[in-house]
C-alpha cells in the first residue's frame, strides 16, 4: 500500500509503497476512506512537535475495518469508524474519571510504535513511526482497537473525516470544556477548522453574540455562514481588545476561545474578558511558545485561564452524537471543506493550508 511518509523535518512528505504487517491481538487493519490535512500534521512536519522519523503524519480521518486481530470485540470487519488520535486504556485513573483525552496509561510506549512497542509500516525494510500511533495519510493503517470509533453507515467519509478532529475540539472546547451558559458572549480567535466548529458550537449553546476574530477577511465572512454575528480583524485593528470590548456591550466576553494560541492570541483572549470571564487555550502551539497575563487583573477581576485538549471530549461516547448532529442538518460539515485532494497530491494540501485558502481541506482515497 502507499503512504505519505516525512522522512525528515521541512522535506516535503514523499508517497511511497510500503509494507503493512497484519494486525496482532487488539488491533484493526482499516482501509481509509478519508484523512483531513490539518496544522497539527504540520507542526509534526516542521518540526514543532519533535517526532521520531521517518513518520506518517495525519490523524484526522474516517475509514472502513478491513481485519480485526484476536480478541477484537467492539468493531468488526465492514464496520464505519472514525479515528481517536487518543490512547484509552481504560484503567488509568484518567480514564476512570471520564477525562480519556488525558489517558496516561499507555505513556510507557515509545511514541510512533503500537503498544507493544513494535512497528506495522515498513519501507525496504525500515521501521516507519505512525503520528499519534495511527498515521493516517496511508491507504491502510493497522491500530490498537480502542483508537477506531465505529459510527452509523450512512455517514459521508471526509465528513465523518473531520468529526475526529476539527469538529470535536472545536465544538467540544464550547460545549465539553468550558459548558457556556445560554445568552452568554463569547469570542473566537482564529477562523481555521477548529476555531469555525467553536463558532458551532457557540451557536448550538444558545451564545447571544459570536465574536470571530482572525487575520484574513476570507476567513471571517466564512465565520459568519457558521454563526458568528460579529467579526473584527485584529491586523488592522490596533487596539482589538478594546473593540471587541465595545461589540460584547462594553464589559468584556463571557468566554474566549483561542484556536491559535500563540503570545499574541493569548494576551487577546484574556484581555477582552469580562470580569469574572474564561479564556480557553484550545489550539496547540509550538513548544516553545509562552503567553502572558496580568495576575492583578486575573485577582481582582476573577478571570480564569484552561486549556482544553482535543475539546475535552470522549470519543466513545461523543463522535457518534456528532454524527447525528451533522446528519440532523443541526452541524454544518460541508461548509468546512474547501478542497480534497488524492494522496500523490498532498503536498499541495498543505501548501493551501498555510496560505489560508482553504477551511478544512481533506485528502479522499478510492
């Protein structure tokens, strides 16, 4: 099978034929039907995110059980699934307060191998990392069983693509996270795939005023066709804080929720709260970023700062509710993607991305 594998940082990725060893015990062999190119791939790409190499980056994706090793009981072959870029052990204490998206008890596994530390993707020979243990810009990947989610079948595959990432950190960080009340205001800082489903899920809370924030015009008239009632670019505005300030009523926002999460977007998110506000990190920035607030403000203003990872969802129990949301036409997927693309042609995806051309843009295998 081919895969699209980095073989070293800031290379382009090069599709190759690769070797795919059967599933052992606990794990799945899934033909993919769609993976979703996405900032995280590229933090991996360019070294943001130290990774073992060679690796196959993706992990936003939607595909098809084609083999199920022994003791597999939760999915079976000809079963739909999206993908969970997150281990689910089960038994940590993690896991066993609901908050799987934090499961630390596979963290004894060497990152890019299955969990018996060993390796499914060869190259003549050579070991190949899977990102996130499942790698998903590949025809077929095999995977432990409990990172495959199975769905209903009637599904579009790159829309069910998107659920397993974009969709659910956006509308979860809203929705899981931080549980805005009704009539709340809330802020969005920056109009990419997650920061459009924060919109969504804004809106499907009840928000009385969506603010979308972003650097690119494009981008926030495409943040009104998913709910925003008000948008402001914050590179032509000195003094962005002040004037979301004044859309919010003149106090501040509820909640802010930045999707991108530099020094900059931080300072943003935190500064236009209300009193009283919650500023949620919600996109994951290099390593080596650092943002800072005010502590006197923060005290006497009682402003809370979280962080939320992968929209602090379950994905057991949470992508099939997403699901039926798109299906009941209550959660606009399609308007998220721009373009998609062949495998041979996933360079381009990437190189569209970072131009903010596109939304979501999502590579579709035959």
């Amino acid at each position: 099978m081919k895969a699209a594998v980095l073989f070293k940082p800031n290379e382009p990725l090069q599709v190759v034929e690769c070797e795919l060893d059967p599933p052992k015990a606990g794990e799945v062999r899934v033909k993919m039907k769609a993976s979703g190119v996405c900032q995280s791939d590229w933090h991996v790409m360019n070294g943001d995110w130290p990774s073992p190499m060679p690796i196959v980056p993706g992990h936003e994706a939607a595909g098809e059980i084609a083999e199920c090793g022994p003791g597999v009981t939760t999915v079976k072959p000809g079963d739909h699934v999206i993908f969970s870029f997150r281990p689910h052990c089960g038994r940590c204490r993690y896991c066993s307060q609901g908050r799987t998206v934090l499961c630390i008890g596979r963290a004894n596994v060497p990152p890019g191998a299955l969990y018996d530390g060993t390796f499914r993707i060869k190259h003549k020979g050579q070991d190949i990392n899977q990102m996130a243990r499942i790698g998903t810009f590949a025809e077929e990947v095999v995977v432990p069983e409990e990172m495959v989610v199975p769905i209903r079948k009637d599904m579009p595959w790159p829309q069910a693509a998107l659920v397993g990432c974009c969709v659910a950190t956006g509308v979860g960080a809203v929705t899981r996270h931080a549980k805005i009340e009704a009539g709340s205001t809330v802020l969005v800082i920056g109009c990419g795939g997650v920061g459009l489903n924060a919109v969504q899920g804004a809106m499907l809370s009840g928000a009385s005023k969506i603010i979308a924030a972003d650097i690119l015009d494009n981008k926030l008239e495409m943040a009104k066709t998913f709910g925003a009632t008000h948008t402001i670019n914050t590179k032509t505005n000195e003094d962005a804080a002040k004037k979301i300030k004044e859309m919010a009523g003149g106090l501040g926002v509820d909640y802010s929720f930045d999707a991108v999460s530099n020094d900059r977007t931080q300072a943003l998110a935190f500064d236009s709260l209300a009193p009283g506000g919650h500023a949620v990190a919600v996109g994951i920035s290099a390593a080596n970023i650092r943002a800072s607030y005010s502590p006197f403000m923060m005290v006497f203003t009682e402003k809370k700062v979280s962080g939320t990872f992968y929209g602090s969802v379950r994905p057991d129990l949470d992508f099939p509710v997403l699901v039926d949301h798109y299906m009941n036409k209550r959660l606009n997927i399609d308007g998220l993607i721009s373009r998609t693309y062949k495998l041979a042609d996933i360079n381009e995806g990437f190189k569209r991305m970072m131009a903010g051309e596109v939304a979501r843009g999502v590579v579709v295998f035959d």
